[in-house]
C-alpha cells in the first residue's frame, strides 16, 4: 500500500472500513473491494494529477475551451485496468452499468467529488451520466447506439440544455423554447443557458427540453426532450458563463442561441410531450450523485482545515491554530455535519434501490437542500482558517466554494424542495391535530376517573372547556 494510505489508529482507515454500520448490509464484498479501489485510485492518481490536467488546459479563454488534457486519458486507461468504470448505472435499472447499486456508488462518488479529474476518469462525470441515464432508460435502439455506446466507451462528451435566461427555469413548466414539427423534422428556435458540457470539444450531442405543444391545458405534457447534433446549422454557442470568476473549462456552462435548428423527427425521445417525465426521472439520481460529491467536497475541505491547524510554520498569536478553542469546536461541528449529512445521502440511495425516485422524492429533496449547506459550511471554516490563502489560488478552497455554492442552485433550488417538503408534511397536519385532541380529550376521561377535575393545561386555573376571559 502507498505512504499515502498507511492505516493507522489516528490516521487513515479504508473506505470499506467507514462505511457507516447501517449501510453496511447493503454494500457488497464486490463493492466494497470496488470502493478501496476508488479511493485509493482517487488519492494517489486523480488528486496528484489534478494539477498537471489544470496546468494542461491553460490560460486563455480559447486555449481552455478547446484543450483535452493528456492526463486525463492516460486517467481514463488506468481506470478501465482497474475496473472503474461506468458505476454510476445502478443494477436494479440498468444492464449497461458495473453492477453497483445507487447505495454502492454512492459511496464511491464521495471519493470522485474529492478530485477535479476523477469523475471523468472514470467516466462518472456530469452532466454525461444523467444524459446517459436517459438513453439508456428512455432511448429506442438506434439513438442508444449511435450516442449511448460511444457516451458509455468515453469517445465522446455530451451537454444538457434546459434552463432559459428569460423565464424562471426552478419551474420547469415554463421553459419556453419553441420545437415544432416539420415534415420528417422538428424545427427548434429559442435560447438556453447553463448548457452543461457545451464547451467541452469532445460534446458530440445535446439533450435539450422544450415545447412542442405549448397550448397543451396540461401543463406537463406541454414539454418534449429532443437530441440535437452539437454541429447542427443553426446552433451559436454565444458565450461560456463562469461560476464567481470560474470558468468550469473546458466543458463550462454556455449560453446558446438555436435559430431555426432542423432536427430529424427520429430524435425526439419517448416522444412529443414526455419531457416532463423524462427530466424528473433524469434529475433524481443526478441530485444523489451531486449530494455525495458535495460529501467528498466537504471531507476534503475538512483535511485541510486540519492541516492548517497543524501546521507549526503558522502561529497566530504564538500557538499553533489548534490550540485555539473555537477551531476545535468548528472542527467538531464539522465532523458531526459531515456524518449526519452522509447518512441523509445514503439513506436516500437505499430508498431509490428499493423502488425509484419517484418514490424517494421526500428524501431526495432533504438531501439536496442539506447537504450543499453543510459542505458550504465547512468549506468556509477551513477558507476563515488560511485567512487570505483560503480566498486565493493557493488553495482549492475558493474554487471549491464556488462551485459548492451551485449546488443550492442546479436541480432545482433550495425553496423549490423546501416548498415541496413542507406542502407534504403539512398534508399530514390535521390528522395530527385529530390525534392530539383525541388525546386530550382521553386524558380528560382518565382525570375524571380517577377523581381529578380535567383542567386547561394552557391555563391551570381554568376548568376544561371553560372559555378564558382574557
């Protein structure tokens, strides 16, 4: 085993001996050994080689936007001798995956959020492995092997285009861009932004939402999702948009204009006005795969934190930053934050595993409003810990903030699941109050039998059912 993964009593222990106790049953030898794997293919290649890929891509906006990192495909050929590989499809809805469950791969996907290469090395990078979900789940034959097969070999790259900068896009209903038939074609006219993937040279295809029956009176059968050529006449990538002053390059998120784009009727998927559906079954396990990244993300905020309060060159005020109390309580609060947010995740997982993500919606949606926030926090503390290293280039905690910061954003944002949740709890509000006056009115029958005058619990002096004159 490398130094770098020596096991120790206060040091390292193997991804599969922390796996949480009430996840354990469900995670098999194959995927725990799988998840060693990860983790040390994660720590002692993918983070090593995060610097070299950054340094490959270069510098200005054109070389960024059109570079494809060597190490990145010598990452790739690595992954694939050790069997990481497409893990991200779990095996109680797909054939074309490893045969890991959403649980088991979640667990691995902590790993891959800790490193800037190590999803795509494994070929377990967004915004291609929801695409691929909605190929491999929606697509007929022919658009699964003329895009799913080279999507799932790694030849090519893909981009996801649904949000639009003139409507409010947390409302999926209101999408705007016009898909109308024409013959033997759709015609597509309008405009998106955040395109996941669109500046990646390697994009090959676009899944794009819009409407094809905007007059529908059911408003969730107005939308239809379409595959659209990335070279396909009409298409103008306007500009590549940045997240606080990061460009996400080389795949980066676009604004694109479609004039007039003529796109074969073959391309339509499920067909017109299942976009809704398609999109709300494609969201679901990308939000998982988000919210174990943000995990990894926060775990590796968290080591640098506590690098930072153990390093003996840097002592504010003579002592070194662990000997100040309210670092040991961040710290603490951090690793409390961590783990509950973890087990949230991983909960969330087995439900999906033991239907889908429809039936997991109330878990799915505590989980994408609570675990961006606690990886916010702890990126933060350990940002406050380096002081102006912690907001500069010399640490990835700034990028790491940026791009955390997003995740209250994309999948919906957080007051849309927080709307949800509480629409749903309060469903249950007046049966709750039927059970809590059933309650008191057996308490006021138990009083009486045993002798005791029933009284208004609000106001000791006052019988029960006496009306207050206050």
């Amino acid at each position: 085993m490398s130094e770098l993964l020596v096991n120790s009593q206060h040091g390292h222990l193997s991804a599969s001996q922390r796996i949480p106790a009430i996840a354990r049953p469900f995670v098999s030898e194959r995927a725990a050994k799988a998840l060693d794997l990860v983790e040390k293919f994660v720590e002692e290649e993918c983070i090593p080689a995060d610097a070299v890929y950054l340094r490959q891509i270069g510098q200005t906006t054109q070389e960024r936007f059109s570079a494809h990192p060597p190490v990145l495909e010598d990452l790739k050929k690595r992954a694939r001798e050790l069997g990481l590989w497409n893990m991200f499809l779990p095996k109680n809805h797909f054939k074309e995956g490893a045969g890991f469950s959403n649980l088991e791969y979640g667990l691995m996907a902590e790993y891959l959020g800790k490193s800037v290469t190590a999803s795509e090395a494994t070929n377990c990078a967004a915004p291609d492995t929801g695409n691929m979900e909605v190929l491999a789940k929606y697509g007929n034959e022919e658009q699964k092997r003329r895009w799913l097969d080279p999507l799932l070999e790694g030849k090519i790259r893909s981009a996801f285009l649904m949000t639009e900068p003139q409507v409010a896009s947390s409302d999926a209903t209101n999408i705007e861009l016009s898909i109308k038939r024409d013959g033997d074609h759709y015609v597509l006219n309008g405009q998106k932004w955040w395109s996941s993937g669109v500046g990646d040279p390697r994009c090959e295809i676009y899944i794009v939402l819009g409407k094809t029956d905007p007059n529908n009176a059911n408003k969730y059968k107005q939308q239809s999702v379409i595959l659209v050529p990335h070279n396909t006449p009409g298409i103008t990538v306007e500009r590549m948009l940045s997240v606080m002053g990061y460009d996400d390059a080389p795949h980066g998120h676009g604004h694109v204009i479609f004039n007039n784009v003529r796109v074969p009727a073959a391309n339509m998927v499920l067909g017109e006005g299942r976009g809704f559906e398609i999109i709300q079954g494609r969201l679901g396990p990308g939000r998982i795969h988000h919210a174990m990244r943000s995990i990894g993300a926060a775990e590796k905020a968290l080591e640098w934190f506590l690098a930072r309060l153990n390093d003996p060159r840097k002592k504010p005020f003579g002592e070194m930053l662990h000997k100040h109390g309210i670092m040991l309580e961040r710290v603490a609060r951090s690793r409390i934050e961590i783990d509950a947010a973890r087990l949230a995740v991983l909960n969330a997982a087995i439900k999906i595993d033991e239907s889908d993500a429809k039936g997991a919606l109330k878990e799915i949606a505590e989980v994408k409003v609570l675990v961006p926030a606690v990886n916010l926090k702890v990126i933060d503390w350990a940002i406050q810990a380096y002081g102006g290293a912690g907001v500069s280039q010399e640490t990835p905690l700034a990028s790491m903030y940026g791009s955390g910061r997003t995740m209250r954003i994309v999948d919906g944002p957080d007051e849309v699941h927080l709307l949800q949740l509480g629409r749903n709890e309060n469903k249950r509000g007046l049966a709750h109050k039927a059970r809590l006056e059933a309650q008191k009115k057996k308490g006021e029958e138990l009083c009486r039998k045993y002798g005791l005058e029933p009284v208004d619990p609000l106001y000791l002096g006052r019988k029960s059912g006496e009306s207050s004159k206050l």
